[in-house]
C-alpha cells in the first residue's frame, strides 16, 4: 500500500542531515508523503555504485532508515548493474566471472550515463553471480531499506563474455533477468514485491513498478511521457509511473527552474498515475516553489484520498492484466477516434484524465460514448462529443467519471499509509447529486 503514496526524490541527497532536513519538513508543513529515494549520492563517491553507505556522512545507516520508518518514510536506494573498475567488487567480481568483462581496454568516458563507462556488466546468465547481486541488495534490505531502484539495463557490454548466453542474444533479455533478481530478493526480505525501474523487455511486467525515464521538464517533455505511459500499458505492463514535474532542465540540463505551471499540471498528471514520484536535477521539493505550495499540498491530500480507488484498481491490473492507465481504444474498440487519442486516458475502470499540458488553462477533450460528470465540478455531460477549448483553472483538470459510478474514498487527512485505517474509507456515488469532489473532501484546504 506504501508505494502507492508519494515518492520524493532528487539528483541527488547526500548526507543524513540534509535526507532528515527535508523529511521533517515536508511533515512539519503537511505535506503527505511515504518514500523518501536517495539516488546516486549515498555511496562514498557519488555515481560509484558499490551498494554501502558513505561511512562520513551516513555513519549509522540501521538507525538512519529506522528512524525514517518511525516518521513514517521508506528508503528507496539508487544503484545499477554496472561495476566500475574502481568498486571495491570489481576484482572479486571480475575473478569470479559474476561480471562480463570486457575482452578489450577499459573505456573511462566519464560521462556517468553509459554502461561503456564501467568495467564490465553483472552477468545475470551466472546463477552464482544472480546470488552474489542479491547479496549485495540482501544486506541492505535486512537493514529497513525498503525498495531498490534497478535504473539502467537498457544495454550491455557486447564485445565482453557472458555464463549462458551470447551477448547479442542477452542485450535484450537483460533487462528482465536484472529486474527479476531484484524483485525476488525484496519480496524475499521486505514480502514486498516492487522494484523502481527503467528498462524494460517483454515480461518485465512480472516485476513492477517501471517509470518512463528521464523526461524533459517541458510541455513536450510531459506529453510524450503520457504517450510513451499508454503504449506501455498496451504491451502488458500494469503499473507505470514517471519522473514529476520532468527529470531535467530545459534548456539548461541540471539548473533551468522549473515553470510553476509546470510543476502543477504534472503534479494533477502524477495524481491519476498507478504511483506518484518526484524527481530530477534540481531541487523538487514543493516548499521550493512558494508561489504554489499549498496548492501542491492540497492535489496530494486528494492522492491520499484517492488510494482506496487507487489500491482497488491496482488489485484487478494483478488479476485481469489491465493496465491501471489505459489508452482509451481498450474500453472503445469500435471508436475510430479513440485509436488515435495519446493525450488522454482511462485511470482504472472509472475515471477519464486528459491533463492539461500547456500554460492556456484550455484544451480539446473527447468523451466517448456514455455519461460523464466532471470530477471537479459536477457537471454533467453526454459522451461521444467534442469539448472544445475546455478551460479549467491551476485548481482543477479536465478528469470526468462514469455516471453512477461508486468511488471508494479515504475521509480524513493523514501523513502517509501508515495512519490509514482502510476500515474508515467511504464510497461517494457520482450520481446527479453530485457536486464535485471537493465538496465531499472538506479536509483538503
């Protein structure tokens, strides 16, 4: 239920003090939240991947993520599947054959975002090497962490040698026997089943949860991580998030400030996404950007309230396959027009989004056949039309619902998953009577 709440992350934290900074704040300013990600600094040098905490600036990494669990956080942990010559695995990993070594000179780019940069690739073929990789993670997960980020996998070293397969056979498989090392450890030690991942292959479904990568923070940047989110979901994968409000600067790449209208509509996005994660390469925190705060506390209250309906769609995705984001021909095969909507979209079996991407407030929307009410509003509308130029304020988005539909909803404010008693959940009917969700949620301010 945890990874259902909001994830907040950045390139990257690097010290305890400045991990519990930013924790106690988000709570002392009320802003819900339930995973705390630390990316590639809580290694001895940043990017230098050798699965220990910085002994200096995380001195008693137990008590750190204890602590954490206590104020309600979990800790998600950046690594990948690459050893540098320079880890302190290398030569064990090298001498064992659990990497593939490169038959050739080791290529230093230096650039920090290819695989040729590292020495050689964990060779998932080797099942001695799969046991020594959970190991690794083994250690960490006995200690609290509670998610493991399996970035890269999208390529391999192919002039090196591989236990079980050729390299040009495992390029494209490496990504699922990766991520399922991975998953079967966590869920071993945490019985959690999740990973947060990047690269993906057919069966990779098995072993969620994936994003969409590193997303121009842009208008652009936002619509074709939608798109790229739908397409997914029409290959089999269930559950599937993304970086909000965009992973890097536009135009600057690390230090370009992020447009607050950016920064609310992708939020509204990540809202009606199967999981909710803030990241990039500068500051993402919501206390940063004043201007809108609280309306950013106020959209991820309503995530909060929204999880009974977000959990219960989750439940059927397991058992039916259905994605939790749904391009609209799945439910309306006989709608031309559906099959060719990339901007818009099913969440779960009730719900119709179509974020507003750009910075007029105003869009084109299409209903499909049926009756719609406005989420927000309580507008009704008959489907199979054309809503052009349909308006909304930084408060609200274009998100209709099924007439009659049953939505099953959490009534009180709370920190995080922890505080939630599911005993409590109401359901509020989306019948003529009603006037908007907000009028029913009269603790969100």
């Amino acid at each position: 239920m945890w990874s259902y709440g909001v994830w907040m992350s950045r390139m990257t934290y690097f010290s305890e003090e400045e991990v519990n900074e930013i924790c106690d704040r988000l709570r002392n300013e009320d802003f819900p939240c339930d995973v705390i990600h630390l990316d590639t600094g809580w290694f001895k040098t940043d990017w230098l991947c050798e699965w220990k905490f910085n002994s200096e600036r995380f001195p008693d990494p137990e008590r750190f993520v204890s602590n954490l669990k206590k104020n309600g956080y979990r800790v998600s942990l950046w690594q990948m599947p690459y050893i540098s010559d320079q880890a302190e695995q290398y030569e064990e990993a090298k001498n064992e054959n659990y990497i593939g070594a490169l038959n050739g000179e080791i290529i230093q780019g230096g650039s920090n975002f290819s695989t040729l940069d590292y020495a050689g690739t964990i060779d998932f073929t080797n099942p001695k090497a799969v046991e020594w990789y959970k190991d690794l993670l083994r250690k960490l997960l006995n200690m609290g962490v509670a998610c493991i980020k399996t970035d890269f996998g999208e390529e391999i070293h192919l002039d090196a040698d591989y236990y079980n397969m050729a390299p040009e056979f495992l390029n494209n498989l490496y990504a699922l026997l990766y991520q399922k090392a991975a998953f079967e450890v966590t869920k071993e030690v945490t019985g959690d089943g999740l990973v947060w991942a990047r690269a993906g292959w057919a069966g990779c479904q098995r072993y969620p949860i994936h994003w969409g990568g590193d997303a121009a923070a842009s208008w652009d940047g936002m619509a074709g991580s939608l798109k790229g989110g739908l397409h997914l979901g029409l290959s089999g994968f269930g559950f599937w998030s993304h970086d909000v409000p965009g992973f890097h600067g536009v135009p600057n790449f690390m230090n370009s400030v992020i447009p607050d209208d950016l920064y609310v509509r992708w939020t509204q996005f990540g809202v009606f996404t199967s999981h909710i994660r803030y990241h990039g390469t500068s500051k993402r925190e919501p206390y940063y950007y004043p201007k809108i705060a609280s309306t950013i506390r106020k959209w991820w209250k309503l995530r909060y309230a929204l999880l009974p309906y977000i959990i219960e769609q989750g439940e059927k995705t397991t058992s039916t396959g259905f994605p939790v984001l749904r391009a609209l021909l799945m439910h309306h095969q006989t709608d031309k027009m559906c099959w060719h909507l990339d901007d818009q979209y099913y969440f779960g079996d009730e719900f119709l989004v179509a974020p507003m991407m750009n910075s007029e407030n105003k869009r084109d929307v299409y209903l499909p056949e049926g009756n719609w009410i406005n989420f927000f509003t309580g507008e009704h509308f008959e489907g199979e039309r054309w809503l052009k130029s349909f308006e909304t304020s930084m408060e609200d988005m274009p998100v209709w619902v099924k007439e009659n539909a049953q939505i099953p909803i959490y009534p009180e404010a709370v920190n995080c998953t922890d505080d939630m008693d599911m005993n409590k959940k109401i359901t509020i009917k989306i019948d003529k009577s009603f006037q908007g969700i907000w009028k029913h949620l009269d603790f969100i301010k």
